[in-house]
DNA sequence: AAAGACATGTAAGGTGTTACATGATTAG
DNA sequence: CTAATCATGTAACACCTTACATGTCTTT
C-alpha cells in the first residue's frame, strides 16, 4: 500500500474532494507521486473506511454536491509510521528516455518531435512551480521563507518539482538539438 | 504493455541474460525505468514467445549456464512503431518526497535521518555514472563525442541520470540541513 | 562447510490502468 | 442546445510486487 501515503500527505494541506484531488495530483503532488483520478476515487473511500480520513458532504448550488475529506488522528498517526519506516528508493518509468535509449537502432526523427514536444511542456511547468512557489512564500524572499515560512513541506517538494522540471527542460531541448545535428551531419554524409 | 520496450531497448545494446539485465536495470536502467528481476523473467518469456527476441543457451564451466536473448528484427520493428507512437508522460513513485511533504504534521528526525542516508546513495550514483560515461567515451572528450561518437543512445540517458542524481544530492543534502536548522530553532524558542 | 554470487522460475495477491456509465451545472 | 467543467463511481483487465522454490559454482 503506497499510495494512501501521498493521499493522506496532500490532504494535510487542507479539505478536498476526490476532484479537487485529482487536479492537485495531476500539478503539483506528480512532482512524487503519480495517480490517476480513478485510483484517488477508490483510494479515498478505503482511507475512510479505515478510519484514516472523514467525509463531509458539501452542498454546493453553483455546481454538483462534492464529498471533502480531512485526514482524522488514526491518519495523522498513520503518516508518522510511514515516516518512521525506510522509504522503499522511488521509482521511475519514462517512456521518451526508452527510446532515446534505442535510438542508434531506430529513426531519430519522431524522437526528436517528442523531445521538442515534451521541452515545452516542461518549460510550462517550470512556469506554474516558479508562481506557486512565489504564491507560497508571498511577501517574503525565499531564504526567509525558507528559515521561517510555513507550511515548509509543500514549499520543498515543489523546489524539487521545479528543478527536476528544469532538467527536464534543458535536457530534452539540448538532446533534441544534438540529435538533430547528427541526422544533417549524416545525411550531408550521405550526399 | 510497457516493459517491453524498455527490456528491447536494453537488449539493443548486447546479448544479456535475464540475471545480466537485472543488474543492468538496477543500475543504468533504472534512470527512466524500474523493474524487479522477476519481471525481467517473466518479460523475457513473452518477449521470446511473440517473437521480438531470441534465446540462445550459453553453456557455462565457471557458473550456472545461462540463456540470453538477442532483439529480432520483428523486435526491431516493434521498437521503431513504439517510438513513433506519442509517449506517455513520464511517472515518478517518490516515499522519501512524500514524507517531506507532511514534515510540517509528522516528526522530522526521521525524515532528516533517510534523507541524509539517500544523499549518500545519490553521491555514490552520481560516480557510478560519471565512470559509466568515461568509460563509454573512451579517449574522446565529450563534445567530441556527442558529435561524433556511438552509441549515442546510451550516453545521452547516461548524462539524464547523471544530473538528476546530481539535483537529488543537492536537494536531500540542502533539504535535510535546514529541517535540521529549523528544528534547532524550534528547540531554542521552546527552551 | 557455509556463504555468496550466479541463474531461473512458479504462484498468489495487491496495485494500477482503461473503458464505460451517470448525472449536475455553467458558459457560450 | 452543445460543449465544457464539475463530480463520482463500477468493472474488467493488465501489470507489478512479494514470497517462495530450486539448483550451480566459487570463494573462504
């Protein structure tokens, strides 16, 4: 059981539905864990069976009726176990770095595409980290904050997002560069 | 389906025994795709079942005798659709990320501890993989290389893994030093 | 003789992914 | 009235993880 974790860790940041969660999964909390909107449906009625969180049905008249979730003791206890207990090391599945891996046996071009395609959306995301960060420490600069602000783990995990979001970046846009560049100089071989 | 393409990918390089990609996956691999030695195994079996590698027993005097595979053409070819294809964006499954996330409800000596003893870790990846690209470009400088040299492929996720195990040093290292200094100021404010 | 690396496999159970289904409400 | 967003769920299937089982060969 894995996920509950992440689960439990993005509900202490305040009261949220399975919907609301699946967009904070899909920007933020992807930084370190990955999950579907189904899986967080599933998820969070368990985590309520099991005591770890409670439900609270909130009517709204502007849009459909939602069910928010708060992580209850037996969760928060739950969490420091897990903290308490060696972290299995992550883990990571990329498919675009596969076939960068094979691409001395395969053409290059709908790799490249992807790269610069994927450079993009990175640099996107370097965007919204670098605004929810600002957005996090508000007045203050980011050595105070980081001394002094609160809540500081959202503020962490979102600096990691946004480096490994800034790597992505460069890597993708130099390797598409270099892999382009090999392809002319061959292709001038060739002629 | 998956896996696959990564276990393809990795018998691009050479001819590999289930044991050999284990350990190949648990090293360099493991930059842009996990996987247990168990499904390895069991990968391998499909894989030769459908065709895209073939098996070949190697009898040993040494050790156990072993049996490795070599990627088809149909394997090739199934390589080549794959990349043509639009990758799924890439997945990240982090416990140690999701423990700092909660570190402002939960203890954090624990957390500080795994995250001094995963900077060690990350340390030891970064020289691993450093070797890895010496070892990969020979005499070449790496300039030289990336223009010129071959295999490209396996360089250039090599270089991925090297700075992102970079970027994960520097941030359980600076991370895991201001948790530290802000639970010292804690204890100085409560004294 | 025992420990450790080499080498491969079966089976059970847990997790994750995908497709589908349903319905409310707002904005254009 | 159509599309988009909000909101939640069921079910089937694919995939991954873990425990266990087995045996070879070398090193200490």
């Amino acid at each position: 059981m894995a996920l509950r974790h992440a689960v439990l860790a993005a509900l202490l940041d305040g009261e949220y539905s399975g919907y609301q969660l699946a967009k904070i999964f899909d920007v933020s909390v992807s930084n370190f864990w990955h999950a579907v909107p189904q899986q967080l449906y599933s998820e969070l009625a368990k985590l309520e069976a099991e005591g770890l969180i409670r439900g609270r049905r909130v009517i709204q008249h502007d849009r459909p009726n939602k069910r928010v979730y708060t992580v209850t003791q037996a969760g928060l206890e739950e969490l420091e176990r897990f903290a308490a207990t060696p972290a299995k090391p992550g883990i990571i599945r990329e498919n675009l770095l596969v076939m960068v891996q094979a691409v001395d046996h395969i053409s290059a071009a709908p790799v490249i595409e992807q790269l610069e395609e994927r450079a993009k959306i990175a640099a996107a995301k370097v965007e919204i980290f670098r605004r929810t960060l600002e957005h996090l420490r508000g007045d203050m600069d980011e050595e105070t904050y980081l001394r002094h602000g609160s809540p500081i783990g959202p503020y962490l995990t979102c600096l990691r997002g946004l480096r490994f979001e800034q790597e992505n970046y460069e890597w993708f846009t130099s390797t598409a560069r270099l892999l382009r560049e090999r392809t002319a100089a061959r292709a001038e071989e060739g002629a």
